[in-house]
C-alpha cells in the first residue's frame, strides 16, 4: 500500500466512500451528504490515493465497488455500525435545507449566534450546521457549503466576497476607563494594550494618531476575539472595539469606549463557497446573510453567479 506522507487513513474519506458504495453512485453519494459531485470524487480518489487501491470500477451507469472495494466496505460497514452502537450519540442532520457553514469562534458567537435563528427562519426554512474551527479548511473536500472568515482578501480556489469592514476604537471595563480618562492617544500607552493573533487594527488605529506602536512586554494577547473582549471587560487592559462584533458588549455596558476617534481595520470579513454550483439551500443562505451584512444585492448575486471557470487566484 502506497500511504504517502499520511501516518493515518484519512478518515473524512470513509463516509464519502460508504455512501457511493451503498447507492453505486457518486451522484447519489453527492445527494445523500448533500456535498457536491465534485466532492465525493475528490475524497473517494484521495482515499485510493493513500491506500494505492483501485476502490470502484467507473461506469457510464455509476460505479462499482471493485474486489478490494468490496473487501474495505466490509469493514467499513462494521466500524460504523460499531460507532453507531450507542444510545447518546449525536446524529448531523441531512437534507435538502441543510446548510453546513463555517466559521471561527469570535464571528460564531459575537455576529452569527445573535442572528442565526434570522438565518434559519424564513421561506424554506434552513437548518444550519455550525462548524466552529480557526483552519482555512478545503471546502470542497470537507463538503463545506459557505465560510465566513476575516482575512486581508480573496483565497485562491474559493469564490469570496466581502461583507463588511470595521472601524475601530479603543474600550475598556468602565472602571478602568474612569483611570484612563480622556486625553491624547499617546496616554493609553501608559496602561497594557489588549489584542488577539494579528496586531494590525491596533498598528493602524496607532498610526492615523500618529504614533508608530509595536506590542510591548506589559501587552497582553490573545489568539481568539472573545478572549480579548473577556480581558478588556475584567480591566486587564484597553482593547478595541470591532463593530458590528462588539454591539451588544457595548450595549449591555459590559466594556465603554475610552476614545471616539476610529481607523480602518485592515482586517476585513468575506464570505466565501467552493467553486462549482452552490446547493440551492446554500443559495438561499448566502443571500440572508448578505442582508445581515448590509450587501447589495446584485452583489450576492454576482457571487452566486460565479461558476467553476473563475479565475481562482487572488490575494492571500
């Protein structure tokens, strides 16, 4: 068996190839796990791939399991049954108005949770599976139908399109403020500056005041949004305030602002797809976080209309 780099069985392909072995199919695979066509091919030749097998005979009529196809879905079959033996497992729900959308964790619980049951309600009805993970995963391959992701613009081999900037400006818990007071910028930098992974908004908010920051010793990070609102709000230190994330935090009087004055994220949000035909719940989706967001229309449906010809590059 040729196992290449791989030191275990990519186990993301075993589904892929239990539902085409079942319906003889990878069309009705597709369907089954509502993914693409696409999809299921590319999983069912990775996993032929790693085990260096030839798993199905291609036929115009669908597929067939080869003699080693056949020997693999034997124990497939066991190892699923196995998995399913439980009475408290949790089941993914399947079909047509199943939507799997991704995203990480500070967009998930600070934009998505307080709209998610306007995302879902509606005329059909969608069920959203949330999949929470800071990967830039292969949505294609993972049968991920749209992603929501901060970045600086487009990722080669997905379709994007960008939902909204930020303009930030500086907060903290309102006991600290009242030591903060109001004053120059140069005076938050007398207390430790609160930030997650990427130090950029709070360089460029520095910048349009003039001054040239770089994260200092007493500073503190930390790698998730959430984290950094928690540590502004139990007065760790000043943060910034990325709307439309920080709404109800700022709302609620949890965290104040310290100063007025805002700057431009050069961290954006985009909403991106696989390339290829999106499903038709994903469509509709796509569109009603478009009105979420403030999208024009004719944008969104730019961005559905984009087909499997689009240029693929683009900015990282």
């Amino acid at each position: 068996m040729d196992h290449s780099l791989d030191a275990m069985l990519p186990l993301e392909t075993l589904r892929a190839f239990d539902a085409a072995a079942r319906t003889g199919s990878f069309s009705n695979a597709a369907e089954k796990l509502n993914i693409t066509h696409g999809a299921v091919s590319r999983q069912i030749a990775k996993l032929e791939g790693w085990l260096g097998l030839k798993l199905f005979e291609r036929g115009a009529r669908g597929v067939a399991l080869t003699l080693e196809g056949q020997r693999l879905h034997i124990r497939t079959s066991e190892a699923f049954a196995l998995i399913a033996d439980t009475s408290d497992r949790w089941v993914e729900p399947r079909g047509a108005a199943v939507v799997r959308l991704t995203s990480i964790p500070s967009i998930s619980g600070l934009w998505l949770m307080p709209r998610l049951s306007k995302l879902e309600d509606g005329e059909p009805r969608l069920r959203i599976v949330l999949d929470v993970d800071i990967r830039q995963a292969d949505l294609a391959d993972e049968g991920i139908d749209l992603s929501i992701r901060c970045g600086r613009g487009r990722i080669p081999g997905r379709i994007s399109l960008q939902l909204f900037e930020e303009y930030c400006f500086p907060i903290a818990s309102p006991a600290l403020a009242k030591d903060i007071g109001r004053g120059s910028a140069a005076g938050l930098l007398k207390f430790p500056i609160v930030h997650d992974s990427d130090a950029s908004a709070w360089r460029a908010w520095f910048a349009s005041q003039g001054i040239d920051y770089r994260p200092r010793p007493q500073d503190r990070r930390f790698e998730d949004y959430n984290l950094v609102l928690d540590a502004a709000a139990h007065g760790l230190g000043i943060a910034l305030a990325r709307p439309p994330l920080t709404v109800q935090q700022l709302e609620s009087g949890r965290i104040v602002a310290v100063d007025e004055r805002c700057a431009l994220n050069p961290v954006s949000y985009w909403l991106d797809r696989p390339i290829g035909r999106p499903r038709t719940a994903a469509v509709e989706l796509a569109r009603r976080i478009g009105v979420q967001a403030g999208v024009e229309p004719q944008q969104i449906d730019a961005f559905l209309a984009v087909d499997q010809t689009a240029i693929q590059g683009g900015d990282a």
